[in-house]
C-alpha cells in the first residue's frame, strides 16, 4: 500500500520525506495492498543472478530497518490524521497505482476529464474526493440516459455539473463494490434522481455500515462510528447477469478479493470493442490490496485469474484508482498478474 496525503503543512511534509526515505531503504514498498514479487539478488560484477545465502545477522538487520521504516510511516500519517481531525482536512490510504508508473493527473482536483468516445460508448469521470475514487459516467451518447459507477466522497457537486454540461439522465448508480470510499455520495445521488443502486449482496451491509470494511486505523479514526444509510432503492446483482441499463448491455463478474462481494462490470460497443470497469480489482501495474476486513489474497488471485485474464488484450480497464489501462498492458507489466494461469 502507498500513503497519499492532501495538502500536508510544512512540519508534517518533512516528517513525510523523511518517512519516504525510510521506507525506500528498507526495501519493502508494496503496491496497492500485496506484497512485490521478489527480486533476484543480482552480482554487479557479471550481471548474472546470483544465489548468495543471507546470514542471520542480515536478515535481522533487514527486519528491523522494515520495521522502524513501517512504523515512521504509520507515526507520520497518525499524525496527518489528528491534525485532520482538528482542521478538517482529509488524509487518506488509498489504493493507487505503484510510485514507479506515471503518477495519476487528471488536471484541478475534482476536475471532471472530458467526454470520450469508447467505441460507441461515451465514458466521463473525475477522481472524487481526498480518496480520489473514479466516478464514472457512461452513456449511448450525449442528451441520452446514462449509469453512474462509484460515486464517492464529494462526488455530488461535480457529477451534477458533468451531467448538466452534457445533457445526461441517470437511470441507476453501479456499485463495484461497499467501501466507503466508492459509496459515499450514493445515497443523495439515487434518492435526488430518484433511482436506484446495484450492489452485490456480499457488500450491501457496508452501505449501511462502513465499518466492516474499515482497518483498525481507520476505525480509531471515526471513533468507531462513521453515519451513512442505504439509499431508498437497492438492488443486488449475481455473478454472469446481464444488465440492460440507458442503452447498455452491463455483463456482471463476481470477482471476490479485495471485498467479498467486489464486482466489475464489462460492456462491448457496437464496433466491437470492450470497456471493463474495475473497481479495486484491477489498477494500473497493481492489484487491490486484501489486507482489510473481508479481504482474502486467495480469492483475488482466484478472481484475477478466471476473470480478468482471460479477457483481450484490447479490453479498456477503467480502475476504481489511477489512470486507465488495457488488459494486454497488464498482463505484460503488472507484476502481480506474471505467472499467474489464465482459467476459463
């Protein structure tokens, strides 16, 4: 998992950098949740890998730079979160594409990304919030009927504008999974346009409950309480359904992982071409992390396997986090998909 910060003050930053440093040296970043595939140890003199015994004093030595590197980090980011608390600024931890891929951008924060044409499908979206959720809109078309998906912290205002600019009705709200950073403006947006949301029933309890998706951290955070409700409407989809919505054919894939009822969500254009909305199940060079309550590694590599992988090449992925991707992008570079089978 990768730390991000929103506008951190002066004091706290060097604290940060010096963290980051830390962290770097002892060697243990990790992406979006899992652990890095190990790296060879590689003899400078002949280039060739090399199969060097680590000593006991070594290994210790390793272990306890981890360890104190992980510990500055989680001082520093307490620290963000308390002055937070008391200026009421909102510091997260996200899952995000690894730190060696290009960083994110998408203009002003909250800026809404202009109107693309996916084959015949028009896609928007705009990170929402400190947690930098993607929100996303498709439609048939400007002036049409549309589907939101994942509208998150502080979605509302900028939603309503994209909306507005390009003349689009929504008719329901896509859920890819219950956290409550994808969840967090659903029920203003269903109940102000008066429709419904899609959840998967493993994860409609967190929409009434953040909480049993929260870490530890995170709970001492909100002091054990955090109020949200279920919109007026809810209903629950099961794996392989097809969905018609606004136009769309929406093809449902339960992809247990990063929560135990994540979902993506994948729609062919008339040319042809696929678009996979991803949720937190598959980033650009990452993976969601399965650390938190409900999560399980098993069961991602599992899903990633009979799910993701077997899809083309030329799939568009739309991530919950970061920049989009394609399939064959991923299944060239991303670490975590190298060796793993591709079930059907």
């Amino acid at each position: 998992m990768r730390l991000t910060r929103i506008h951190v003050p002066g004091p706290l930053a060097a604290g940060w950098a010096a963290a980051e440093v830390a962290f770097a040296a002892s060697d243990g970043a990790a992406d979006a949740g899992a652990s890095s595939p190990p790296r060879p140890i590689v003899d400078s003199a002949t280039t060739a890998t090399s199969t060097r015994t680590t000593t006991a004093a070594e290994l210790i030595t390793a272990i306890c730079r981890r360890r104190a590197a992980c510990w500055a980090r989680r001082a520093c980011w307490l620290a963000s979160l308390r002055l937070a608390a008391s200026r009421r600024i909102w510091f997260v931890a996200t899952c995000i594409p690894p730190a060696r891929r290009r960083p994110y951008r998408s203009g002003p924060e909250g800026s809404v990304r202009p109107l693309t044409t996916l084959g015949s499908v028009l896609v928007a979206g705009f990170p929402a919030g400190a947690f930098q959720t993607n929100c996303y809109v498709l439609a048939p078309g400007p002036g049409e009927a549309c589907v939101v998906v994942d509208p998150g912290q502080d979605a509302v205002e900028p939603l309503e504008a994209l909306l507005a600019e390009h003349r689009l009705t929504p008719v329901a709200v896509l859920l890819t999974h219950g956290h409550f950073d994808h969840t967090f403006s659903v029920a203003p947006v269903c109940d102000g346009h008066d429709v419904p949301a899609f959840i998967h029933p493993d994860d409609r309890a967190m929409l009434s409950d953040p909480l049993k998706g929260m870490s530890r951290d995170a709970l001492s955070f909100f002091g054990g309480r955090l109020a949200m409700r279920e919109p007026r409407e809810v209903r629950t989809l099961a794996d392989g359904a097809d969905v018609d919505l606004a136009g769309l054919t929406l093809r449902v894939d339960h992809t247990p992982g990063h929560t135990p009822g994540s979902i993506v969500f994948g729609t062919a254009t008339d040319e042809g071409a696929e678009v996979l909305l991803a949720g937190d199940t598959l980033f650009a060079g990452s993976i969601g992390r399965t650390d938190l309550p409900g999560g399980d590694h098993g069961k991602m590599l599992l899903s990633l396997a009979t799910k993701v992988l077997p899809l083309a090449d030329d799939v568009v992925v739309l991530p919950g986090h970061g920049e989009q991707t394609t399939i064959g992008q991923e299944r060239a570079t991303n670490p975590f998909l190298q060796n793993l089978p591709t079930l059907r």
